[in-house]
C-alpha cells in the first residue's frame, strides 16, 4: 500500500511534541486518570487495574499524573502501529479474552469491553515514568503481532477462539527492550484500539479531539516548559532581566557616574597617569 511505502517519513512526527500519534485511526476518549478509572468512551468507565492487570507506580506521584488515550483503527486504516516516544519496555502480558468488535458505537453499549478483550499489554517506562502501551484485539483481528516478540522463543500466542480464557501470559524482558520514536512496534489484521496510559507532568495537555481523525506522527501532547523551569534559574531570569532593563535605560545617576570617570581617565592621560590611583 501507498501508506506504507510513506510511513517511515511520518512516524517520528514533530521533533519538539514530548509524544506523536502511533498510529492512523479516530479518537475514541482521552485524559487523566482519576481515582484509578478510564473511560473507553465518553460515560462509559473501567478501572484501570482491572485492563493493566495491576496498579501503575508513579515515579513522581506528587509532580506528575497518569494520563490516557483510547485511539481506534477501522478496517480501512494503516493497520500498524509504532510507537509514540523513546522508552522502554521490561514486560509483556498476553490477556487472552473476547473478540468483540471494538467499532465506536459498539464501545458506547458494551461496558469493559477493551477488559474483556483479547489484548497484549507493553509496561515500562519513558523519561517521565511509567508507560504502557496496549494492543486489544477485535472481530477478525485476534492476530497482534509484537515484531520484537515474533521471531523469539517468548513470542505469544494470539487468536485461538472467540472464547480464548486460557491463562495471562506474562514476560519479564531480559535484557529489557529499548524503542525509539517511531520505530514499528506491531500489527493487527485489520483494525482496532491501541491505548496508551503514561506518567507525566501535571501539567500536560493533550493536542486530540474527541472524534477527531488522526495520523501517524501528528503530535498527541505537549508540556508547557514555562510551567516546569527550576524556581531559581526563574530569580536568575527576573534578575538578568532588571539588570538589563537598567542598561538599556540609564538614569542620571549612572550618567554623572560616566561623565566623573571619563574626566578622571582624562586627567590622568594628560598628566603621565600622576593622578591614577
């Protein structure tokens, strides 16, 4: 397809965005995680260890927030998925289950439907704490494929029935796996959801709209840097500035100052430097 041929230009996206779209696709829900609970859709929530399988450690719970987004493929999309930022993932968990069609209007119905669905869980961390990144699977898209899982004894077993209830399957990755911005992380058959949950600061915003149609690489956040400068370098700032403001905009003070040492300098050259002190 012509989007493939193409995509290795688009998936790094904007150099300055903290995280880029993954993937082609709609946005089905985003924001911050409160009190442990998501929303698929808008009105319709699940708790967010019930679809990681555990509660998420925050490395700075008093400075930084979980945040979430909920990105849908249609059939008709490019259907792969790379990943948003550098980071890197130390275990993989398997979460057989369902293969309920995940299309938007099904979302709004059936509740926990991204948790009772087959899916595959990426956990580790970026430069801002935890990251996840999961792959839930649909109608005729029980197949995910992790390209640095495929070729590797630890490669997970996906769509093996509607009713597939066997065990999670956990990996802890050794060495851990390190992905650049960009880089293809898998696959599906056709479409489905990937849902991204990650630490950051407080401060963060998303650059989505619900609904809205998106792209490989389009930028899915910012981090206002003027909301997380260091409280000195901010004095450091304010000082240089008044400093700066005094030279542009001499008083008189510092003119008579001027004028009294280019008459000293004065004197002194004309009397062979007698009267410099």
């Amino acid at each position: 397809r012509v989007r493939e041929a193409v995509v290795s230009t688009q998936s790094t996206g904007d150099s300055t965005a903290p995280l880029v779209v993954p993937c082609d696709g709609r946005v089905l829900h985003f924001g911050r995680c409160k009190d442990g609970i998501v929303e698929q859709v808008k009105g319709v929530r699940y708790p967010v260890e019930r679809f990681l399988g555990s509660s998420p450690a925050l490395k700075d719970p008093v400075n930084n927030d979980l945040f979430y987004c909920v990105l849908y493929l249609a059939p008709g999309d490019y259907h792969l998925f790379h990943s948003p930022c550098s980071w890197t993932v130390d275990k993989v968990i398997h979460f057989p289950g369902t293969l309920m069609s995940v299309n938007p209007s099904v979302c709004k119905i059936v509740r926990n439907i991204l948790v009772l669905n087959e899916r595959v869980l990426l956990s580790g961390s970026w430069k801002h704490g935890y990251f996840s990144y999961t792959a839930v699977g649909a109608t005729n898209v029980g197949s995910i494929r992790i390209d640095f899982l495929k070729d590797s004894a630890d490669a997970i077993q996906t769509n093996k029935g509607f009713l597939s209830f066997t065990k999670d399957t956990e990996i802890l990755l050794e060495p851990q796996q390190d992905l650049s911005r960009g880089e293809m992380v898998g696959g599906f058959n056709f479409g489905s959801t990937i849902v991204l949950m990650f630490e950051a600061p407080k401060s963060f915003t998303f650059n989505l709209e619900t609904d809205e149609t998106i792209r490989l690489g389009n930028p899915l956040g910012e981090i206002p840097t003027e909301d997380t400068e260091d409280p000195v370098m901010e004095d450091l700032r304010d000082t240089i500035d008044a400093v700066v403001k005094t030279i542009s905009e001499p008083t008189d003070q510092i003119k008579k100052l001027g004028d009294e040492m280019i008459e000293h300098i004065i004197d002194s050259t004309e009397f062979g430097g007698d009267k410099m002190d």
